[in-house]
C-alpha cells in the first residue's frame, strides 16, 4: 500500500487542482463529494454574498433566444471591430458544442490507464483544427503530454496550460451518462453539457478553440502567438508534468511567453469571480508503522490479547501523530517546518480585509457544514489562516481491522494518510525533510514516510499581465473580482512560476460549471440564468481576454 | 458503522473463545489468521518446547491401524472395567464420523444469520440421540439457545456447554469445502476432517456425544446426571448467552450441578497440554469522532485545505486516543481503570513461574513473530503481564479516506476500534464507565464509545472438581499439564463463574484441530502422531473424565 513517487506510478486521487476550486473559499464541495449520490449540481453552488447591487451590464445579442453577451468595447483601448467574430461564434456554436461532445465521448482516465493515448490523439487533432500548427506529442514516464505552438506573426506569445485527463466516474451515480455529453435542461440556469470533463476541464478549454475557429473564421488571426503544454495527468497530482514542461525544446519556447494561461469557468452562480494570485503548494503522504520496519510488536497480526506484552505498531503510529501538531491538532509541529513562512504582506492582508468584508461568513459555514473556524477566529482571521498556514491534515487512517464491527487483533501495521499544504517560501521538498528528520529525532525514525505527490506552493504577481488582463476584462463587464494571495488548495503552477521559468500564470474565463470528481458534473451551454454566461459567451471573454493580453504590458 | 450492545445486534466477530486459544500461550495466532490464504493448519502450531523427556504411555488398541489410546486404569479408585466401552467406541467410529460430518455439513453462522435454526433443530437432535431426554429450544432476544438434561439416576450431575454456531468462511480460502467435511489424510498427522467447526466446536462436542453413545452400546449408565446449555451466539461475542442461562428453570437447574464443562481438544501438535483457571474479561468498542456529535470540525468531509481554519474530528480522535495509555502505548492510563486489578497471588506467580521453566521463549517469539516483549521483560515476566494485566488495545483504526493512494478531504468522522481486556476485580461496565469519564473529564467527551460486546472475567478455582479431575486424568496418560491462572483472551465463563450461579467452569479433552476462524480448519481423527489423540482417543478421554468427575469430591 505503501507509494513512493516513482516514475509511472499514478496516484488515484487529485492533489487539488484550481478547477472548481473557486466555487468555495478555496475549494469545491464538490471534490470531496465523489461518490456521493445526488450532488446538487447547481443551486447549492452560490456561497458567495451577492454584491449589494447589481452592477452588471449583460447585452442580449441578435440571435433570439440565445443569451450573448457583447462585451463593451469602450474599456479597451485601440480596440478593433470584434463584431464579425461575435457572429462567427453564434454560427459555429452547434459545431463548437459537437466538438465538446466529441471530447468528452472520449473518456481518458490516468488513474485507471483508460483511454489516455486516444484521448491525447484527438486533443492533438482538436488543437490542429484550431490553428496550431506544430503539434506533438511528448513521451514521459507516464502518460504522454502534448506540445503545440501557433504563430499568428503577433508580437507577443502567450503559454496555455491545457490538460486533457478527467477523473474516475461511477456511472451509476449520474442522472445523465458519463459519456454521453447530453444536453439537459436544467431549470433556472439552462441548458448545460453533462459529462465527465465538462467543467473540469475540456468545456472551458473547447470553448476557448471555439474563440480561436471563430477569429479564423471572421479572417482574424489570433492577436498573440501560442505555446501550448497540455498533459493527461493533471487528475492523478501531474508527476510527470516537469518532464514536459522542462524539455529543451518546450522550455526554450515557454520562455518566449510572457505568462501562462488556463481557460477557466469562474463564475459562480451569481456571477461572481474569486481570482488567486497563486496556490499553495502540497505534499501528501503515508505515515506507516509497521512491526517489521520498528522492530518492535509483531511482524504479522496477532490476536490481541497478547498487547499485554507485546508493543502495539498502531499505538506507535499514534504516538507518532500527536508530535507533529499541537494539542488541538490545529497548529503544525512538526521541527522547523515552518521556518520558511512568509507572512502576508501588507498587500496581502488588505485583500483578505477585502474579501472578508466581501464574502459572507453565515454563508460559507453553512455550504462548509462548519459552526466554527479553529480558535474561534473572526472571519477575517480564518480568511488570513486559510491562506498563509501551512497544514498538517489526516486524510485517513486505516491500521488492523477495518470491517463492520470489530476483530480481536493486534495488528502488524497502521497507517495514516497526511496532507501537507505549504506556503511561500517553503518547498516540498524541505517539508518532507523536517517530516522525516522530526520523527527520527522523537523515536520514530522506524515510520516510513512515503510521499506518493505533490510539489511546491505557485505564486503570480498582482501586476503581471495575465492577471491585470483578467482583472480589466472582467471589470468590464462590471464584476469586480474579489482576489486573494492564493488558493488554499494547489495546482502545479510551480512548473511555470518557479525557476527556471518565473512566469506568471493564472486562470481567466467567463462562464459557469460544476461538479468537477462528482456525478453530474456540467457545463453551462445556453445560460437562463443573467448573472453566468454560457459557452457563446465564455468564448467572447476568451476573444476579449486575448486582445486585452496583446496590448498589457 | 457505531454499534451499541442492543438485544439481536450480531457482532460479526468473536470477542475470544479459549478453543483453539491454548495452541499458544494465550491464543490461536489462527485466529486472527482468518482470511489469510494458505494458513498452515498443523505443523507450525507446536509452539510449546517439549518436555525434555517424553514420558506419555499410548497403548495399541486391538484394531489394526486405527491408534486408540487405552487410558491406564489403576489411576481411578473403583475403577469400572470400561473395555466394553472402549470397544464400543471403536465399533461406533465410522457412524461417530458420520454424525460430526452431518453436523458440519450444516452452516449455522450467527454473523450472517446462516442456517442457525436449521443448526439448532439438528443440535437438538443430537443431543436427543445421544441419549438427552429433555431437550428445549431457549428464545433469546437472538438467536435460540439449547437446554437439554440427562438424568442417568447418578448421585451427582454435571452442567456441559455447547456452541453450535460456527465462524464465517470464504470458501476460495479453503483446499477442501469448508461444508464437504471431507477426511483427508495429513502427512504426520493422520486422517483429518476438514470442515468449519471441525476444531472449533463441533468436533469435540461430537466427540463428546460419541462417547456417549458408546457407554449406552456397552449398558452403562453415564456416571454423572446432565444440565446442557447451548448457544448459537458464541462466534459473535455470546450476546444473549445471560438470556439462556438466567432463565429460572435452566438457572434452576444448573444450580444443582458441581460444576461446568467444555468439550475440547486441547493437545498441541506436541501433545502438550495448557490449562487456564479462568480468563480474562472484555470489552471491544468503537471510540467514534465526528464533526456532528463534537460541534467542531466539519460535519461531511470538506476538501483537505481547509484544515487551515477549520478543526478536525481526525486529529480530535488521536488526542483522545493518546490519554488512554503511556507514551510507549504499553499502560493503560485510563483514570480508574485499574484500580480494581487484583494482583496475581504467590501460587498464581508460582504457576507462571513453572509455566516459564517449561515453556520455549525462542519458539514463542518466533512463532508470533516477535522480538521483544514489551519493556524488554523476561520471559517470566512477560507471561505475567499476560495473565495479569488489563490491556488497551487497538484493533483497528479507519477514519476518512482509506483506499490506495491519497485523497484531499479533511475527514468528518474517524474510528478507533479498541479492545480491553479486563482481569479480576474488573468488570466489563465498569471499564466502559471509567472510559467514558476518563474522555469526558478531558475535553473529548464528545467522543462516542460504542461498545460492541464483551463480558467480565471468569475465574475457576484450582480445587475445583471440573479442573482437579481434568489434571488427574491428563496426568493418568502422563501429560503434565502446564497451569495458568487465566487465558489472556476470553470466553463467556463469567455467566457460570459469577453470581449468582459461582460454579466452576473448565475445559478439557485429548485429541487435536486447528484452524479456528481460519481456511482449513480441522480435527484429528485418526492420528499417526504418536503425541496426539484422534477422535477415538479423545472419545476415551471424555469417557474417563466423567468417572473421575463422579468421584471428585
């Protein structure tokens, strides 16, 4: 049971991966909620406090019926006529929902090897369509990735992010199939895409080529370059993801890039915007106590009548735990892990301050099933915790007998699966270290700690483009997006953000889905609903997102 | 998954029973094998060094190739001549293993509510052929119970206990069908029965009935008038075994008896025998940690970031867990537990003084695979924290996400399944009641303690007829049985041994079977080990237990 990171290995579960994650505070509901039967796809969604006043602009186009939103022109400067290609994206739209369709009709699972190499294949192909014009595929040590560029002769280059791996599905959770792409009517928000992928995270990413067919198709070129890393194991926590992006030849391109880019769903269902400047960073691992490994107790299960003379591998275990956290099992331990913390800056505090005043506490609890934040903190305090603590979670224990009642054991080996999250400037690398060289220190250099993922904390600043593009494009369109320091939860951004690229990333894109690793996930087609977009006009924010890149300094 | 004690809850495994547990110093490392694939059923049981001088007498039986044990007479006063028993045990052999074979052929598993009237209706029938005339189905709030008396006109009457429920099997574990009772021939070891409950009840018990009916086929009476009691409940922790025997008329009727006994085969592969003057009590629970009963933490797991701000039942769980014993995990700290412990007494420490003497520590700590005993004790001492001190154990711990791999939730709820054992002058309630207020008076009375099963300690005097007339007859064939004041592991004794009924309560019996709760599970019956007894040898030792009992004051 034990897991090393090992080249091929695959870890089943994601590590946390910003799609959805800005449903909540830091993370959807819905991740945790595989499995479940009935997630609420939809209404359950809105955590946030709706602005006071809706200050929101939303132009009807000319399709009837067809809820388009015309960006308004006024707050780009220089900016061309994009009116031909709004039409092009109200005629392609029937093609551009068969080409998500096409796509997630194509199930490729990591973590069950199925259909990983046909789902790379038709990507590369899907890329292709769209205009890129080197595409290829990149061998690793597990799943292949794909890199692609495109030259539209523009002045700058901009790096996409793209992943083409979903998570494991229990189809008989799902009102609609898996596969199946559907389209359904959901009230109250309209018509939506079911399927594995939908939101997370094919529907944003077929929807940003849809904005590229329709510049192509408006005779447009696309007004910044391309360099494309895309991967089929962002679901599986992305261990071979380095072995892509630092290639010679990609990390040669990547560094003509002025910053990284992912296409995003990031509105919730009142419309509103969350944005990180960074995520943090994650190691998780399994603490395992083992008789044969500690010398001591039994090397196999014995009945347990026998603890009184035999030491017991799962109290070692235990003892072992209550070191690495304080009596409340709230602030971490462990020796010199958090050394390398830096503090919220002053910047930093102030969009908390912002985001507290903004969001609302009674809401959040209630969608977390929390009635309390450690300490009793004030909203603001737990704000700033949940996103500059590094953590020391119990994932899962699981020692000895596990079944329905119980067993007359003593048993040989326990196990306790932990989550590390980190935080600037600490790396993965160092955390496991201070893991390691604390117990050794405490009498517990027996446990093995074997890291099955993770990597270090990502950080993007305020002032990079891909951000200040996002931040004025969604300001446009009047919603003024709450931003935070970073994601509670982590993505591999370090890959980009990290040496030796140091290239901001970040996420953009209007639009509305969920149930990203839950039944029923979804992606909004046709919104009903005035405060999300649907595809149309999630691909107009990718068009305006681009233009407003080309011209951000 | 929390289970209170509540009239018909099953508790699908058995809390301990002391069949199959004298294989070793305290308990059947077979029963904790269950579900092991390919368990050795023989050769690696003999975990006792043998006497350093073999001094055990078999005699040939008359039949060819069939070992029967003729016991030696000039041992009991006014012996009866008892070859007409004797022949009549070996006339009856075939139809003996036939009656065992039907029995076994019929599943009655109490976990799995299998076949338990159908086992009971054959029990009864049994016992009626075996010469029982009054024999009643017992309702409990459980399954049905068994009360049956002979009166064989005899100035004294002895009670018998009988199980007739067996242990689950997984069928795939097993080189013959564990309902086929096939004989098959063990090299060493002789002819077998292959078959669940071969061991572990049904053998002996057969045995015990078979002996019987040969004492019938040779005119005689049996020397001593019966009070049995039965249950189908002993594989689940003997729930309602209290509803059977406090009836009036049963309580009644074991009050007029001198004592109760257990059909056992209690011969090691070495032919050594292990007899234990009691056994410890116990008490298997789940302590239970959950978001919803602590008020803190979430109430459904939430994504593993949020430990930043948000408390966790997991941690909450191993706070708790670690005030229940010393730091080494080895004494139990809860407040009041031990406070009642009666310590061992000069002739108790004398008994595992001897048993120290004549046991092999290398062959102990390599058949249970271990190195140390706790504290790194002598062995004397370590047979004396075995039979003398109350234990905290866990049995099992599961709490959040227990598959391979990781997964990112901060878990709502979290399971510690422990096990106490309790000695003299503890009681299964008290212990419970010292454990809820022990959590309670440190912060974690939030924590639920369901407790599953279990029962008090049982105690049998040394003087007591059931145990003076076992060791007379164990020596007669020159097996100098090792004493030990109490089995480390449990069996419902308590419900004879305590009030009001205070009887003693033994076990006894020659022959040979292993693989209690495990894949091929088996009795001996017809033995080419000159150490052990088949099923005739054992039928002989029954035989000649009873006359001694009859005239053991």
């Amino acid at each position: 049971m034990s897991k090393r990171m090992e080249p091929g290995r695959t870890n089943p579960e994601q590590v946390g991966t910003p799609t959805g994650l800005s449903r909540t505070l830091a993370a959807s509901a819905s991740e945790v909620n595989e499995g479940h039967k009935n997630t609420d796809g939809g209404e359950s969604e809105s955590r946030l406090r709706r602005p006071p006043v809706d200050r929101r602009v939303f132009l009807q186009g000319a399709v009837a019926g067809v809820a388009a939103l015309a960006l308004p022109r006024q707050g780009r400067a220089g900016a061309d006529d994009l009116s031909p290609v709004w039409a092009e994206i109200e005629k392609r739209h029937d093609e551009a929902v068969a080409r998500l369709q096409e796509w997630i009709q194509q199930p490729s699972i990591a973590a069950e090897n199925r259909g990983v190499n046909e789902g790379c294949d038709l990507t590369m192909r899907l890329l292709r369509e769209a205009g890129f014009e080197k595409v290829t595929k990149v061998p690793t040590d597990g799943q292949p990735g794909i890199f692609a560029t495109l030259d539209a002769g523009a002045p700058r280059t901009l790096g996409l992010y793209f992943m083409y791996d979903v998570k494991q599905v229990d189809p008989s959770e799902w009102s609609s199939p898996p596969w199946a792409a559907a389209l359904v009517d959901k009230p109250g928000l309209g018509k939506i895409l079911v399927g594995r992928g939908a939101v997370n995270q094919k529907g944003p990413e077929a929807t940003f080529l849809a904005a590229l067919h329709a510049l192509r198709g408006a005779g447009r070129k696309p007004p910044v370059n391309f360099v494309l890393v895309a991967e089929g194991e962002e679901e599986i926590g992305s261990p071979h993801f380095p072995q892509i992006v630092h290639r010679p030849e990609v990390e040669s391109a990547l560094k003509g890039t002025f910053g990284i880019f992912m296409p995003f769903a990031a509105q919730d269902l009142d419309g509103r915007v969350t944005m990180y400047l960074g995520a943090k960073g994650v190691v998780e691992l399994e603490l395992v106590s083992s008789g044969e490994r500690w010398g001591r107790g039994p090397r196999r299960d014995l009945h347990s009548s026998y603890k009184a003379c035999v030491d017991s591998p799962a109290w070692h275990l235990v003892e072992a735990l209550t070191t690495l956290v304080s009596a409340d099992g709230n602030e971490p331990a462990i020796e010199g892990y958090v050394d390398k913390v830096r503090p919220l800056s002053a910047a930093e505090k102030a969009m908390v301050a912002e985001a507290a005043r903004r969001l609302d506490e009674g809401l959040a609890k209630k969608q977390m099933g929390v009635d309390h934040w450690v300490h009793d903190v004030s909203f603001e305090e737990s704000l700033e915790l949940l996103v500059s603590r590094p953590t020391v979670n119990i994932e899962g224990l699981v020692g000895g007998y596990t079944g329905p009642g119980g067993k007359t054991i003593l048993p040989h080996r326990a196990v306790a699966k932990l989550d590390l999250r980190l935080v600037p400037d600490m790396t993965a690398a160092e955390a496991l270290a201070a893991l390691k060289a604390h117990l050794a220190k405490r009498g517990f250099g027996d446990i093995e700690a074997n890291m099955s993922g993770g990597y270090d904390p990502t950080s993007t600043p305020a002032d990079s483009a891909v951000i200040r593009a996002a931040t004025s494009v969604y300001r446009r369109v009047q919603i003024d997006p709450i931003i935070l320091p970073r994601l509670a939860g982590s993505w591999p951004g370090y890959v980009f953000t990290g040496p030796p690229l140091r290239l901001p990333a970040g996420h953009f894109g209007l639009g509305h889905g969920n149930g990203a690793h839950a039944p029923d996930e979804y992606y909004v087609i046709e919104s009903k609903n005035s405060n999300v977009q649907g595809m149309d006009g999630a691909a107009r924010s990718y068009v305006e997102y681009l233009y407003e890149l080309a011209q951000t300094s």
